[in-house]
C-alpha cells in the first residue's frame, strides 16, 4: 500500500506542476492579449463548413455580415456536407438578400466536414483564411482582431470558444469542461507549446497551410483543427493565442446528456492519430489522474484508516482546478457557474475514464451520421 501511495502523490504533483505552468502561461497571455492596432485592414477568407444546419446558419452568417469591418475585405465561403435539411435554401436567400460577397459550395463525391474545409480553401481568394462553425455566433470585432493579431512571423491564431447558455447542471458541467480545455489550450500557447485549439475561432496564412500539407487525410470525423495544429508546430511555424473578451466566439451547448457523450466520444476517437509528444503525455496524465481519483472514491468508502489521506489527496486537486476554472469562468463572465463546481468534480472523473475506454469501441452518432473509429 505505502508504494501505491507513493504512486499516487507522485501523479498527483505532476498534475498540479502541470496545471501550474498552465495557469502562469495563461495569466502572462491574457496581460499581452490586447491589440488595438489601426492598421490597413487586411483581406480575409472565412470558410464555414455546414451539414444539417437550418437552425443555426443564419445567425452565423448575420453575425459575419454586421462585423465591424470593411465588407469589401472580406468574403464568407459556405460549403455545404450534404445536408438533408433546409440548410442551401437558407444560405441561398441570405445571398439573395445582402450585398456582402458569400458564395455557396456543396461536396459531391466526397463528405466530411473535413473535405468541405479543404474545398473551401479552394475556393478562397485572400491570403488569411478563417474558419468557425455554423452554429457559432462570431462578435463584431473578430475579423478586427484577425486582422491586427495574424501577421508574419505569426501563421496561426487560436480564439477563446464559450457557449451561448447554460442553465442548467448539464449546460454547467459542459461550460466547466470547455473551461478546462480553453486554459490547456491557451496557457500552453503561452509557451510556444501549444496541444489544442478550436476550429470554431481559428485561423491562419493560407501559405502556411499549403506548406505544411493542408488538413491531414485521416479518417476521422474530427480532429481537423487540432491534427492542422500538429503540422504547423513540427514545422515551427509561429502560433499565437489571442485572450480578448471581444474575441470570444459563442456556440451552442449540447441540450442532452446523449448528444453531450456523442460529441464528447467523437473528439476521443481522434487520440490514437496524435503525434504530439507533449499532448500524448498530458493526456495519458490526465486519464491517469482521473483514474486514481475513482481509486481513491472507492478507498473512501471501504478503508477507513486511509480516509483522511484520501481527503488531502483529493482536495488538493480540487484546489489547483479551482484555480484554472476561476481564472477561465472570470474570463468568460461567468463565475456563477462555479456553484456547481463540487458536482462537476464528483463527476468528472467518471466522465474521463468512460469516455476514454469506450470511445475505442463504441459506434457514435454525428450529423446523422455512424462512426466507430
């Protein structure tokens, strides 16, 4: 027993230096995000890729269209992944109806939100190219911000995501955990280490995206944000992460905890294709940590001698992921969501381990479409 306990405080230390470097590197970044530049505004592609999206494309594309820009530098590029809804026919009338250039693509041969992406940039006239999700609504200065902040040596530019609304213990565990992945996101950019992003708020040189190799030829449903990530930071390529409040892009929570396991299993199956050395080994300590504290719940419950040891054990990851989640719902506005953070933490262990081992096996629904990666 005196071996596993050493096992686990060692795993424990790791996992808190590690949320230590994070939360320095994310508290640095959040001093230096601010850019009020008054330059020449620079031309930008915006690529959405959209399948079965007639509920959210219009408010995607009217927060695009009412941005505080000049619309003559920019261009909004819709391709549609056979959809089965009204989503074209929406798009078609926004078109009819403004002066703004956007042009509609759909796939023929071939789907995935991936391949849609890939002819976008086709498509693409300008030399910046910025891409978000359909049922995301952009704030009015995003292509300012853009624009002021992705410039040479600069390639890429990862944004902060949050949700629309979340009221309830779902809405909250949901906003808890995007919390944790945008401080993993943006403390490590800090550090010119960078292991995730979003391709809800991402861009990036179009140049850049070709000498790398564009988008990787997996046959994943997802992971195209975070697989492109991968190959500009083998090739060095300069990746900056931007904390502006003005810069936050707003999608939708998923509304049932079935839609929630799918989404979450989806971005799982991803893991066995990273080549990240630094993801590969934070995600292993996190799965591992999480595993323990499983471990530790049932010791709780059946060694009475090792009770108080447990509770040390466990409060101690509790405090270091107060902190992070204090400095991201502070960011975001939205502290009172930490008033489920005793819940969340109960639970998210249970959530870790689950969704790592069945996502292995498990076939999965997205888009009206199977998958089992």
């Amino acid at each position: 027993m005196t071996y596993l306990l050493y096992i686990i405080i060692f795993v424990l230390l790791l996992y808190i230096a590690s949320l230590l470097y994070i939360i320095y590197g994310f508290i640095q970044l959040k001093k230096k995000s601010v850019n009020n530049s008054n330059d020449a505004e620079q031309k930008i592609s915006i690529i959405i890729a959209a399948r079965n999206e007639s509920e959210n494309i219009a408010k995607c594309i009217k927060s695009l269209i009412h941005q505080n820009y000049d619309k003559n530098n920019f261009e909004i590029i819709v391709v549609d992944d056979h959809s089965t809804d009204d989503t074209i026919l929406i798009v078609e009338e926004i078109i009819k109806d403004t002066t703004h250039f956007i042009t509609l693509h759909q796939l023929t041969d071939r789907l995935s939100k991936k391949e849609a992406l890939k002819q976008g940039i086709k498509y693409a006239k300008y030399s910046i190219i910025a891409t978000t999700d359909a049922d995301c609504v952009l704030p009015e200065n995003w292509l300012k911000i853009i624009g002021n902040n992705l410039k040479y040596p600069t390639s890429m530019l990862l944004g902060p995501v949050t949700f629309l609304d979340e009221k309830d213990f779902l809405g909250a565990f949901q906003f808890l955990d995007m919390c944790a992945m945008q401080g993993v996101t943006f403390g490590l950019a800090y550090h010119q280490q960078p292991v995730l992003n979003n391709g809800a708020n991402l861009s990036y040189l179009r140049e850049v995206y070709h000498k790398v190799g564009g988008y990787d030829n997996y046959e994943t449903p997802s992971g195209d944000d975070i697989f492109l990530l991968e190959k500009f930071k083998s090739q060095q390529q300069q990746i900056l992460g931007v904390l502006n409040k003005e810069f936050i892009v707003k999608t939708d929570s998923k509304k049932s905890w079935n839609e929630f396991f799918h989404q979450r299993m989806r971005w799982a199956s991803k893991a066995s294709h990273y080549k990240d050395k630094l993801m590969l080994l934070f995600s292993m300590l996190v799965f591992f940590q999480n595993l323990i504290i499983l471990f530790i719940y049932g010791e709780m419950l059946f060694v009475e001698e090792m009770r108080f040891t447990d509770i040390i054990l466990i409060m101690s990851k509790w405090s270091i992921d107060f902190i992070l989640l204090f400095l991201l719902s502070s960011f975001f506005d939205k502290r009172k969501r930490l008033l489920y953070f005793i819940p969340v933490q109960i639970f998210y262990p249970i959530y870790i381990v689950l969704i790592g081992l069945v996502s292995k096996f498990y076939k999965f629904k997205w888009k009206d479409r199977i998958f089992n990666e």
